[in-house]
C-alpha cells in the first residue's frame, strides 16, 4: 500500500496551478478523492492530510467504510450507476449524488432523504459522447429533468456531471467539457443558480479546469504508484 501523500499534494499543487494558468478563480476547483477499491486506511491518511471529500462508486464498498470514518467530519459522494433498491441507503449516507439521470431515482432521493439532514446535493449526468458510457441523460432531456429535480423537496439542485470518452489529445478531451459547461450556462439562463461542473478525472483533469470545472473526480494520480 503506497503513501498517497506525495501524490494528492502533487494532484492539489497542479489544480492551483491550472486555475492560474486558466484564468479561474482561486480554490475555485475542488479535489474529490475517488476511494472506490481503496481501503479504509488510505482514506485515513488523506483526511489526516486535510481532504475532506470522498467518492465512491459502489454502495456495498463505501457503507463500511462510512461507518469506520463516522467521527471524522467527511463529505461523501456517490458516483456510481445507481439502482433503485440503493436509493434509500445512499440518501441516507451520503451528502452528494453526481450520477442521477432518472426521474424515477430522484424521486426515490427525495423521498428517503432522512427530515434531519439537509437537502441531497444533486448532479444530474450527461452523457456527451456515445461511446463514453451506457449512463447518462441526452442533452435534449436535460432541461425537462433539472425542472423535475427542481420540484422535489429533500434534494438540491447543483449542476451537471459528465464522464467523456478517453481522448488522449488535449483538444479533443476539451470539446465535452465545453458542451457541459454551455448547458449549465443555458439552465441558468433561467435561474436556476446551479454551481457545480463535476467534470474531469486523472488523465483529463487540465482540459477540465480549463473548461470550468468545479469540481475534479481523481482516483488513479492519487494512489499509482
Ligand atoms: C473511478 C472514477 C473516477 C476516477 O477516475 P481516475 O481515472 O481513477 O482518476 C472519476 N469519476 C468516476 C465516476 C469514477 O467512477
């Protein structure tokens, strides 16, 4: 198990150096660590660091490692495909969904969102390029959806998540980051006071930023060796 520390330092150093380089605001991008497969111990040593932003992929995987890390004051997100007899669990230890792309499960959200807890932080996922991944909601249904998120009353409305396929040019990596960033710019045409671009992970994390990330979604640069 090697040392993560060197590697999220070098991960946060380049984000501030790309919100330079990208004329962004400082700490305008936020490090989402992506445990999933990562053991306990690892999470460990990271908050230890200061990261306070966790995302897993898989319920059966994160629940136990909820429970381990329950006196710690951490942000759990969940980014994984997600079906609806997972609903209740999720809405009830995590504070962030990222992969919502159904009525069906945000309704789900809502309604198993415990009282006692703030609203459910949402983002809704997009899918941009076809051969990315089977997840996601087409563009063209992107409006009618957020309107939908926008009625339930135990979930909060943040933004827009995507995950591209691989392109290895920085170029082309930047085109899906700037169609997502031109439809949250569209949905808040209409006030709908979205903030959040959850887009970019460990080989796409640059064009991302440059493109207006908020937050990035990094697993691999943290914990390769
Ligand atoms: C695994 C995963 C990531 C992290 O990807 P890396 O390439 O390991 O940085 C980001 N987002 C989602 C949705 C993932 O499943």
């Amino acid at each position: 198990m090697n040392d993560p520390k060197q590697n999220w330092q070098a991960i946060q150093n380049r984000i501030r150096e790309y919100e330079i380089t990208y004329h962004r605001k400082p700490h305008s991008v936020t490090l989402l660590v992506v445990t999933k497969g990562q053991p306990v111990e690892q999470l460990e040593r990271l908050f230890n660091l200061g990261q306070t932003a966790f995302g897993e992929s898989y319920l059966q995987e994160a629940l136990p490692k909820i429970a381990a890390l329950s006196a710690k004051k951490i942000e759990w997100h969940f980014i994984g495909p997600i079906q609806s007899n997972k609903t209740k669990k999720i809405a009830e230890c995590f504070q962030w969904v990222h992969s919502v792309d159904d009525k069906r499960i945000l309704k789900r959200l809502s309604d198993a969102r415990p009282v006692d807890l703030p609203a459910l932080n949402i983002c809704l996922q997009v899918k941009l390029s076809k051969e990315a991944t089977k997840s996601g909601v087409d563009s063209a249904e992107l409006t009618d959806l957020a309107d939908y998120a926008m009625t339930l009353p135990r979930l909060k409305l943040r933004g827009l998540m995507t995950i591209p396929a691989p392109e290895t040019a920085f170029v082309d990596q930047c085109i899906p980051f700037k169609q997502l960033h031109a439809l949250l710019s569209q949905l808040n045409e209409n006030n709908r006071g979205l903030d959040t671009l959850s887009m970019g992970m460990s080989d796409d994390m640059e064009a991302a930023i440059a493109e207006g990330a908020t937050l990035v979604r990094i697993g691999t640069a943290i914990f390769s060796s």
